[in-house]
C-alpha cells in the first residue's frame, strides 16, 4: 500500500484530544465540560489503539471514562442549576495560571525531549494497516498474556503495592467523609432549615 | 426547603418537588399528587383531587328520583352495579318500598359479579403497576366474560343502568344462571393462576410486603372500609354487619390478613374473588320464581324526611344520604365514598417511601377516581 | 473477517486483490443491516412471544392475510416494517428547554455503542477442528471481552446525558437510576466473565469458543463453560438482562413510575434510536452469551465438512454456514430465555437491585472465580496446558 494511514490517524486523534481538552476548560455548562472529557480520554485511547496496546485502549476506556468520568457526571448532576451556564471559564488569576502552566510545559517538554525513546523491535507489519494484518494484534507486540505474565511475575511485589496503596487510600477516603455520628444525632438523623 | 446534615453544615441536600399527575401512566386517571423528593425518596406527598368533578350530588338534585339512577352509574364506573344499588336501596328505604325477593337475588348476583369484574380489574392493574405486564392482560380477559354476562342481561358493559326503584328493570335471560354457573366452573380454578404469577414470585413478594402498612387504628380514623380494612386486621363488612338484600341467607366468610401491607391488601382481594363465586352458587341455588320488579309511578314522589343507607361496594362501605321535602326529585344526595377516603391516607402512608413505593401502594387501594371527584 | 472476505473475493473475481478499507466498509455495512433487520424481526418476536404468554395473537393485521390465517406464528409480518416507517415519518421534536448539544448527542451516542460493541463478536469460523480455524468476525480481537466491557460503558454515558439535557425530572431520574444500575452490575458481570477467561486464558472470543470445542479434562461435553462456570452463567444473564435495561430491570424507563424515564421527551427517529440500541443491545448480550457459556457456533462431537456434497449440488463454504445458523439458533434461544423472563416477572425495586447486586451477585461472581480457577489448575496440572 502506498497510502499510510497511521499519520492521518495520528493527527486527528491529536486534534480530537486537544480540541476536546481545550473544550473542556472552556465549556460553559459543567456537563459538557465532562462530555468533551470523554471526547479526550477517547483520543487517548485511540492513540494507544495506534500504537497497537489494545489492552491499554480497552482499560482506559472502561476504567476512565467508564467509571471516573461516569462518577464524575453523578457529581455534576447532583450540583445546582445543573441547567444555566453559570461557569467562569477564565481564571481570577490569569498570569498566575499562565505562569503556572508554563513551568507544567516546561517540566514536560524537558521530560519528554531527554527521555531516549524505547521502540518496539519493527519486525512486523505493525505501522501499515495492509489487507493482511487490518485490526490484528501483530505477535511481535507483547499481547495480554505476556502483560499479565509481566505484572505477575518480575513485578508482583509493586503491582500488590499498588493495589494495597488504592485499598488505604479508599478506606481513608471513606474515613475523612463518614464522621461518626454522635450519640444524639443518628447517622441519618437531619433537620430542616428554611433557606 | 434545604436539610442539613448536623454532623456536615456544609452539606445540604435540596429537595424538589415532582409532580405527579393528572396525566401520569399510573395515576389511574387524574390524581394528582404533589411529592416533595429527597432524590428518589418521598419527603412529602399531598394528593389532589377533583379534576374530575361532575357535580353527580348536584345534577341529582334537579332530576326526578327514577332519572338519578343513569347519573349513579357513573360515580364508580367499575362497579356500576353497586352505585345503582346504593341510591336504590336510599330511595326505597325512604318510600318503604321492598323488592320483591327474585329482584332481591339478582341484585346480589349483581353485585358480586361486579365484584368480580372490579376486583379483576383491580388485579391487572396492580400487577401493571409493579410492573408486571402479563396479569393484566388475565385480569382483562375473564372480566370480559364478566362483562358478557352483564351485557346480556342489560344491554350495557359499563354503565349498566340496571336497578329500578323495586326491583330491576328487566328479568334475568332465561339461560342466564347456567352461563353464569359455567363461567364460574372455568373461572374458579384461574384464580390459582392469577396468584401462581404474583405469590411466589420474590420479586413481587419483596415489593409488596411490609411496604405501606397500615395500622388499624389508622385505618379507621382516616375511614378506610373494605378490604383494605380488612387488610388490616378488622373484620368489617356490611354485608354481614348491616346485612341487606338476602345477604343473611348466604353463607360466605369475610377474608381478613393481620399485616396491613399491599400484599395483605392484594390477598384479601383474592381470597374475596373465591367467596363472591361462593355467594353467586348458593344464589344460583335459590334464585326464586315471581316478579322483577314492583312498579312504580314514573313520578315518584317520596314523602318528607332523611335517611343514610351504606352497603358493600368492591371498593368498600359506598353510603348514600337521600334528603327529600315530599317532592318528586331529591332535596339533597350526598354520596360517601371509599375511594375519597382511602386517597386520604396516602399522604400518611408515602412518607418516606421510594416511588415505585408509591405506585405498588397507591394501586393496592383500589382508588377509582370518579367516585372520589363525584 | 478480511481473510474470509478476501477469500471470497478472489473466489469470484479470479485473483482481485481488494483495497485495505473495503473489509471495514462491508462489515461496517453488514452489522447496520443486520442491527436493523434483526432488531426488526425481534421486535416481531417479541410482540408474538409475549402475545401466545398472555394468550393473546399479538399483531395479525399487517402483511399478508393470508398468512394470518394460518397460524399467530405467520400474521403480522409486517409490524415491525410499518412501525419502523411510522417513526422515520413522525415530526421530531426538541423541546425548547432542553440542552441541544446533550439532546442530539445521547442517541448517536448509544446508537454507535450499539455498533461498535458487534466488532469482535464471532458467529462462525472455517476450518472447524483444524489447528488454525480462520474465525468470522469484523474483528477477531485479543481484547475481544475487555473491548465489549468497555464500549458498553458508553451506553451508560449515553443514557445519562440524555437524562440530564431533556430538563426533565422523569428524565433525569431514569438517567440516574440507569447511570447506578449499569454502573454496580458491571463489576459483577465483569467477575462472572473472568471465569470463563481464566479457563480459556484469553479475552479473545473466538478463542473462547475453540476452547470450549477442545472440551474441559479431555471431555467434550464439560467444554460449555456453561458446566464449569455455571454459577458464573446465570450471573453474567441476569446483569446482562440488567445492562440492557429490559423488564424486570427496566426501572430506568419504568412507565408507571418514571413516564418513561431517559426518554421521556424522545420523539420520533431519536426515540427509535434508544429503541434500536436497546434490541441490538439485547442480543448483543445473547451473542456474548452463546459465544461464552454455550460454545458459540460449535457442537461438541460435530465438526462440519468445509464444503457440503450432495451430488445434484455443491454448497461450498458449508462449515462457516452451518456454524452460523448454529451460532444464531444458540442466540434465539437465549433471546426467547430473556422474551420469557420479560413478560413473567414484576419489576424489581431501584434498591432491592442495588442490594441483589453488590450482596448477592458479585459474591456468587467471585465463588465462580474461585471454581473456575480451581479447575483451570487442574486442567493445567493433569491435562497440561489451557483446555484450548
């Protein structure tokens, strides 16, 4: 095939990502602020399916926008006059912010432009889509198995870490939320106030 | 209205208020009822009622005694039969009239066919309620039998116009009590159905029991009658406390369930569908031979002075107050209605509940709308 | 699918070698008219099934009379075709209030989770038996569980979106009790698939299925994963039955309490695009059900020839055929399981859901997990190797 369409893709995921960013920070209702926060985790997750991850697409889509962004949205619902766009888009503080971000920009471009980049072995079809490989994992990427047997082999003591660290910081979560209700007031003891 | 949560003051929940009808899937015609939420919970519920007022005591009022009897039909259109029968049963207590005891009969198998066909509904729709779609359409079905059976004795299927002043206004169809009997041979065994459906289903069982119970003592302060006393733990019935027509000679048991929840409610119902076929056998049995009806003048003029008669609708205790100035039309017609009652307590009741609480309870009165508004 | 479809080209044509994107459009093209036309005839389906339960014909009236003459089975062919014509040529309505950009969103919204979800769903494959099976999918994916996990997340986004900007409480409660429910079942559908995927040690769903052909211990029978993961079975079909939303967990558009919840303020194509969904839906959930628990397009004991001789003529591709129609025999019949559940059971309480699910469901999921581990150890230990 003389037409590669890997960089096509490439560049309107990228452009998805960025506009839905950008959307984002500047929507004037909350709600659509977390619809264009799907639109930018999608994006994520199609650059993973380009780079042929397709594990990692597959979790960020059902961990992210599945469950953090889903939860995110219930918070939103939960909000007042959910309906009237009442959202300051710019901050109080503007050049506070873009100092901010500038040195966020910096720390990432110094990251990324000193990181030497670890490629995959190009020993398969993997950047072009030809009739032959279409949508199929090539065996040369490291496919679930070889993850898994990676998370539960060499890094079996970090991955239980992890999951311990989450499990604490949930329950920690849990505790900062729940006071304990005291002896008068019944946990879900309430009283009205007229506004 | 804003609670606050002692514990958390910068934490408030905000209500809202949800407005459930007059046009609402299952608000069974126009009631309407103002919930205040706390997300899916009930905070407050007022019902309201009256969008379909017809001012039925007032047209009564300028009609002769004989031209009210259409206008009863429509007080409760799933038991026209009974409304006819209270009204009846006012005007002849105040003319001291007695039906002569064949009209006496069919006015009992009457009323508890029409028991039957309102309890039939009554099933399909709670069950609709709950959200069970097939009892429904079983209730439907054998009520048009019902029905059949109504239509061939008085030409109508609702609205049956049927009772007279002394009596009825035309004899029963000559094959009437066979049909009647076979029906009842087919039907009888279907209520097994009806509960295998409902009663041994978990899902069901855990939505109606202990779900809007109510108490005794409640119930008869807000005036609750019926079965859904009954549901209640107290064994009241008109039909065996005041008997009327022939009801001392029939033997039938007055189904009572201690619990006072919707299933209690729906059980009851149930087990009144077996004793109404019950009462319709020994009727069949006795049914006697002679007159219809004993005639009465076109315009008749009912001598000074007030009487209060109530009897046993589907519903429960429908009384009529019948005022007259020696005139030939009613001076004042007062009905009192069950259903009014029973929509009474759903403020009580709903308190605190989930909304499809408020369906599985609203549904297990039996509220009809019609005879609520008049 | 490409493979096969290659094949099939250069079958005909004598050696045409297609372009890469034509796969993709054929297949994209096949799945909307097959998500059409069966959404169609389930419909019909349905309204028969839930007819002949409440002994009733259900529709008889449209196409041909006479047909309808000679069974409820025949009449009423055209119901669904009528209907569908109906809703195209109804006014669509957006109410002033609500949000326009949610609005129009949600149902393209569910609609593509309704498309993208049939990528790596396997309803045939050639080559039965042989080591190298090619399996008929649009996309035979590694990920093939994981992927249907996740895009089916998208539905509750979709729901919830159309709950929120139709400015209707209705709506929003249903978004809300449809963005709980589907939220809380996944966890433990998710747990009641890994059974299945321990024992097969893939997410593939072709694989799944080959697996289950190998048979579990050397014994064809106990390949189901129906057998050994039973428990797991009956979880996965009840959140399923959950996540689509139908009757008996259909409380998100519950009619007698929400009107009709999400999409009350639907009208017209958008409405028939949540209708759609929740069908294509519907069956999605039992092709992931045949294909995990019920062996896909296989039979244990049967391996069909690759092309059928029956001297007056010639069928070829006669394997992929006959897995097919077995494939969808095995779908139907789980469809009829669900029409039966529907028309039986009253609806279930929002909090009695929520309990059945976290208290009863996701503990049952695990034991499956549990079981299942259990006897892919042995497998592995005894017979050596995964099942496949």
């Amino acid at each position: 095939m003389i037409f590669d369409p890997n960089p096509v893709a490439f560049w309107l995921l990228a452009a998805m990502v960025t506009g839905c960013a950008l959307a984002v920070i500047r929507a004037h209702k909350l709600y659509h602020a977390g619809l264009a926060l799907v639109g930018t985790l999608f994006g994520v997750a199609g650059l993973y399916g380009l780079l042929q991850v397709w594990f990692l697409a597959g979790v960020q889509v059902l961990v992210y926008v599945g469950a953090i962004v889903i939860l995110l949205l219930f918070a939103i619902m939960l909000t007042h006059h959910m309906m009237t766009p009442n959202l300051k888009t710019l901050s109080t503080q503007p050049w506070t912010a873009a100092a901010m971000c500038l040195m966020l920009l910096a720390v990432l471009l110094g990251g990324i432009l000193s990181s030497t980049w670890q490629t995959a072995p190009d020993t398969t079809v993997y950047p072009t889509w030809t009739s032959q490989s279409g949508f199929q994992v090539a065996e040369a990427i490291p496919s679930v198995k070889a993850l898994g047997f990676r998370l539960l082999d060499p890094f079996t003591l970090p991955f239980e870490m992890v999951s311990v660290l989450i499990l604490v910081a949930m329950i920690a979560a849990l505790a900062v939320a729940r006071k304990p209700p005291t002896p008068e007031d019944p946990a879900e003891g309430c009283e009205e106030v007229v506004p | 209205m804003m609670r606050q949560f002692p514990a958390n003051p910068d934490l408030t929940v905000e209500e809202f208020e949800l407005n459930m009808g007059p046009q609402h899937p299952s608000t069974h015609g126009v009631l309407r009822l103002v919930l205040t939420m706390d997300g899916e919970r009930v905070v407050r519920c007022k019902p309201v009622v009256g969008y379909l007022h017809r001012s039925i005591e007032k047209m009564a009022e300028n009609r002769t005694y004989t031209q009210v009897i259409p206008v009863t039909d429509r007080l409760d259109y799933c038991t026209s039969m009974t409304s006819n029968y209270v009204y009846v049963m006012a005007v002849e207590d105040l003319a001291d009239i007695t039906a002569p005891p064949r009209a006496q009969y069919i006015r009992v198998i009457m009323s508890e066919l029409n028991r039957i066909a309102s309890h039939l509904l009554w099933y399909g729709t709670f069950a609709l309620e709950v959200g069970a779609t097939t009892p429904f359409i079983y209730g439907f079905r054998d009520r048009e039998k019902v029905l059949d059976l109504f239509e061939s004795t008085c030409g109508a299927r609702l609205l049956y116009n049927y009772l007279r002043i002394g009596g009825v206004s035309r004899d029963l169809p000559e094959d009437f009590c066979e049909r009647m009997l076979a029906f009842l041979d087919e039907w009888e065994p279907l209520i097994r159905e009806y509960e295998a459906l409902l009663d041994e289903n978990p899902i069901f069982y855990n939505r109606t029991k202990k779900v809007g119970i109510l108490s005794p003592e409640a119930a008869l302060t807000y005036g609750v009658s019926g079965p859904n006393l009954r549901a209640s733990g107290m064994a009241r019935d008109v039909r065996r406390e005041e008997p009327y027509a022939v009801y001392p000679d029939l033997e039938f048991d007055i189904p009572v369930r201690t619990e006072g929840d919707v299933f209690a409610r729906y059980r009851v119902r149930m087990e009144e569908l077996r004793q109404s076929a019950r009462i319709l056998r020994q009727c069949a049995e006795k049914l006697p031979k002679g007159p219809f009806l004993e005639p009465q003048p076109l315009r008749l003029v009912l001598p000074e002075g007030e009487t209060y008669v109530h009897l046993e609708s589907p519903r429960g205790d429908i009384g009529c107050h019948l005022v007259s100035k020696g005139t030939d039309k009613p001076y004042r017609c007062k009905f009192r209605t069950p259903s009014f009652c029973h929509i009474e307590v759903f403020e009580h009741l709903v308190r605190d509940c989930l909304i499809p609480d408020i369906m599985a309870i609203c549904a297990s009165f039996d509220v009809v709308l019609p005879e609520t508004d008049r | 699918m490409e493979p096969i479809f290659e094949q099939f080209v250069r079958d005909l044509t004598g050696g045409f070698q297609i372009p890469f994107w034509a796969p993709m459009l054929v297949s994209l093209g096949l799945v909307l008219a097959f998500i059409a036309l069966n959404a169609m005839f389930m419909i019909w389906l349905e309204r028969k099934i839930c007819g002949r339960i409440q002994r009733r014909l259900g529709p008889m009236l449209t196409g041909p009379k006479a047909w309808a003459r000679f069974s409820m089975w025949t009449g009423g062919w055209f119901q669904t075709p009528c209907d569908s014509v109906k809703l195209l040529l109804k006014e669509d309505i957006v109410p002033a209030q609500v949000d326009r950009f949610g609005f129009m969103l949600a149902p393209v919204l569910i609609f593509m989770a309704a498309l993208a979800v049939y990528v790596p769903l396997p309803i045939s494959s050639t080559a039965h038996g042989q080591p190298s099976p090619i399996v008929v999918a649009v996309a035979d994916l590694d990920i093939g569980l994981l992927y249907v996990v996740a895009i089916t997340t998208l539905t509750i986004l979709a729901i919830l979106t159309a709950g929120w900007a139709s400015n209707n409480k209705y709506s929003l409660l249903g978004g809300m009790r449809a963005g709980v429910q589907i939220l809380s079942y996944e966890i433990p559908m998710l747990f009641a698939l890994m059974g299945p995927m321990v024992l097969a040690g893939s997410l593939s769903l072709g694989d799944l299925v080959l697996v289950q052909h190998a048979g579990l211990f050397g014994v064809p029978f106990l390949g189901w994963f129906l057998v050994p993961s039973f428990l797991g079975a009956v979880v996965y079909l009840i959140c399923a039955v959950a996540e689509t939303n139908r009757p008996p967990f259909d409380m998100p558009e519950a009619e007698q309490e929400l009107v009709a919840g999400f999409s009350t303020e639907y009208t017209a194509m958008r409405f028939a695009m949540f209708y759609l969904a929740e069908f294509s839906n519907t069956f999605v959930v039992c092709m992931i059900f045949t294909a995990v628990f019920l062996g896909g397009w296989t039979l244990p004991g049967f391996v069909p020839p690759g092309s059928l001789n029956l001297g007056f003529f010639h069928l070829p591709y006669f394997d992929l055929l006959a897995g097919m129609a077995i494939f969808f025999a095995k779908a139907y019949a789980v469809v009829l399981l669900l029409m039966w559940i529907r028309w039986t059971f009253p609806r279930l309480r929002p909090d009695h859901l929520m309990t059945f699910g976290w208290k009863f469901l996701l503990p049952l999921s695990f034991l499956n997990l549990l079981i299942c581990t259990v006897l892919a150890a042995v497998q592995q230990i005894y017979f050596g190797g995964n099942p496949g």
